[in-house]
C-alpha cells in the first residue's frame, strides 16, 4: 500500500517536458510584453514631452505679448512726455520772446 | 523742564530734516498730486525709469525720423517723469507743492535757465537745468498757467545738440540752444 502510494506521489510529481512548442510560445510572449510597455512608457513621455512645450509655447507667447503691449505703452508715454516737455518749452520760449519784443 | 524737551525736539527735527541737498542724477522728488488728479479734467502722469526708457526705445521706429529723433535723446536718459493737470476751470496749486519742487530746483547744481512770468496771461514757467562739467545731467520744467499744472523732470544725460537737433520736431521749439565746446 506504502509502494503503491509511493509510486503514485513520484509519477505525480516527476519533470516533465512541456513540449518544444510551448516553450517557444511562452518565450515569444515574454519579449511581446516588454516591447508593449516600452512602447507605451514612449508614447506617455512623448506626450509629456509635447503637452510641455505646448505649455512653454504658450507662456512665451503670452510674456512676449505683454512685453510688447509694456513697451508699445512705454512708448506711447514717452512720446506724450516729450510732447508736454516740449510744450511748456514753448511756452517759456514765446515767454521770453514777448519779453525781448517789449 | 518741558521749554528744554521742546527745544531737543525742534533741534532734532531740524538735524532729521537736513538741508536741501540737490540729488546729483538730476532726479527730483516730485509732490503727492493725488488731489489734482482728481479735480482734473485730463491728467497725463508719465514716470519712466531707465529700464522701462529702454523698453520704449525699442519701439522706437528707426525709419520714422520723429521717433529715431527720440531715440538718440532717449539713449542717454536715466528717467521721465511728467505730471501734468489741465481743468475745466482756473486753479491756483497748492503753495506748499509749487514750494516742495522750487527748493529742490534752487539747491546748488540746478541753474535756471529760463524765468518767464506773465501777469497779463497769469503764467508762470521756470525752466532748470543740472549742469556737471559741460554736460546737462538734468532738466526740469515748472509751468503754472490759469488752467494747468505742469511739472517735467527729465533725469540724465541730455545731450543738448541732440535737442537742438529735435527742434522743430514733436513741437519742440528753436530755444537757440548752441552746441557746448
């Protein structure tokens, strides 16, 4: 009964071989797999990478733009600066000039 | 006892105070005119520093021979600064204002160049100029008419060829500005 038992245990137990075809089938599997993440973790990064220039395009526009409406103001004061200066200049020069006529 | 707290009291006042030193970039400080701005009926409040003149000068169209007049001005400035009140009906300023603008204008450094006050017109325009050496470091305008408020404070070196070189542009007139030696 023991030998019998025995013999039922090793037969269950013993290794053996899959098969030539299954070993290949689970080699082939494993490469595929790792092929499908990479190409996934490249399109995340891509994409990353491109909602981050999108993003930096963006806000270099958006500086430059104010840049430019800062300066086109600056601009706009200066001139209208110069046209008071120049102004009040001329009414001190017609001053003086009434002034020498008397 | 409280004659001689008082006496320490003014005497530090006055050493806190100091004199009326000129400030020697030709900047001067101009009077909170908060009130007036509100009283007018057109303000125009212009305070340019080197860094936004700098801005405006790269706007500045080259090919436009007004603007390429302002530019060569504008490379040696270090400020601009206009305040300028027009109203609807005759105002005197504030004394203490006119006041705070004039003692800084007659402190050593600033020359004025010219003072013309009309008693038919009711205007009065001073204008100073802060010499260092040979060269005009700044130029300030004080214009009291019936109507209006104007006070101009032009910070650096103002090239004075450069301005005569500008007269007759954006209405600035011929003041026979000769060339320094």
């Amino acid at each position: 009964m023991t030998e019998e038992l025995e013999k039922e245990l090793r037969r269950s137990l013993r290794v053996d071989d899959p098969g030539e075809l299954f070993t290949r089938r689970v080699m082939q599997r494993l490469p595929h797999e790792h092929r499908v993440a990479s190409r996934r973790w490249l399109t995340w990064s891509a994409g990353l990478a491109a909602s981050l220039l999108l993003v930096f395009g963006i806000r270099q526009q958006v500086l430059e733009q104010r840049e430019q409406a800062a300066g086109l103001r600056a601009k706009q004061e200066l001139l209208e600066a110069l046209r008071v200066t120049s102004g009040k200049l001329d009414l001190a020069y017609q001053a003086v000039d009434k002034e020498n006529e008397t | 006892m409280n004659t001689r707290i008082s006496k320490l009291l003014a005497i530090a006042t006055l050493l806190a105070a100091g004199p009326v030193w000129a400030d020697p970039s030709g900047k001067i400080r101009l009077p909170d005119l908060a009130a007036l701005e509100a009283r007018a009926s057109e303000t125009v409040e212009v305070t340019l520093d080197a860094a936004l003149l700098g801005m405006a000068s790269r706007f500045l169209d080259a090919k436009n021979p007004e603007e390429a007049g302002v530019r060569e001005i504008v490379n040696g400035l270090q400020g601009v600064y206009v305040r300028s009140y027009t109203f609807d009906e005759p105002f005197t300023p504030q004394k203490a204002d006119v006041d705070m603008v004039r003692s800084q204008l007659t402190a050593p450094g600033w020359s004025r160049i010219v003072g013309a006050r009309s008693r038919k017109d009711n205007t009065n325009v001073e204008v100073y100029i802060m010499l260092s050496g040979q060269q005009a470091m700044g130029l300030a305008v004080l214009a009291i008419e019936p109507k209006e408020f104007t006070i101009v404070n032009i910070v650096g070196a103002i090239d004075l060829d450069r301005l005569h070189r500008l007269e007759g542009q954006l209405g600035v007139p011929k003041l026979g500005i000769a060339k320094q030696p």
